[in-house]
C-alpha cells in the first residue's frame, strides 16, 4: 500500500497537531515541534509484507521517541534513517552525531533519539 500526507490542505493553527499525530502513528512515541510558524510537511508511506518505508519531509523541525519499557523481545524494533538532504543533528544513547546527505543511523525503536533537522 502506497499512501501520501501533507499539512496543505490543514488550517494553519492545526498543522502541527495533524503533523504530530501523524507522525505518532507511523513511528510509536515520536512527536515534532515545528521551528516555523509556517510549517509545512509531508509523508510518504510504503507497506510491503510487514515492512513499512517512510520519506518524510517538512520545514526545520527537533523530531524525538520518547522512550518506552517493551516487554516481549520480539516486538522491538530497528529503525534505519538514511539522510537524503542538508545536514541533521542526532542524539541517541547520549552521543551526539552530525549527518548529512547519504549517512545513515540505526537507532533502536523503543529508546529516547532526537533528530534536529
């Protein structure tokens, strides 16, 4: 299943409430606070047998998971985020990375991480 999101068609004073949502859907625990008052975004989702791809892309935003406890091993997650343009500031596991265009980070699913995009 092929689906596509975007913040245009939302009324300014709800956009990042739609985002939030959104997001908190795709990737348990993650929430967004926009740096621009005009904040725009938008998702493409991919789902194939179990795996689901994501391409998001909005204006300058902090993207953070809060961490939650998962009890059954088999339910935890990896979540791989390739950056595919300008630079982006990572923190997860209390190291700080800087990325930029074609590096990626793994980080584990049900741990704090916090993307400064």
């Amino acid at each position: 299943m092929i689906e596509s999101f975007s913040t245009r068609a939302v009324g300014r004073d709800r956009k990042a409430e739609f985002w939030n949502n959104l997001v908190g859907q795709t990737y348990s625990g993650l929430s967004v606070d926009a740096l621009d008052t005009q904040f725009d975004a938008h998702l493409f989702r991919w789902s194939m047998d179990g795996l689901m791809l994501m391409r998001p892309r909005s204006a300058a935003s902090v993207v953070a998971r809060r961490s939650h406890v998962v009890q059954d091993t088999a339910t935890q997650k990896l979540t791989l985020h390739i950056g595919l343009s300008g630079h982006l500031g990572v923190t997860h596991r209390g190291h700080d990375i800087a990325l930029g265009v074609g590096d990626m980070v793994v980080c584990a699913s049900e741990e704090f991480y916090r993307f400064d995009c």
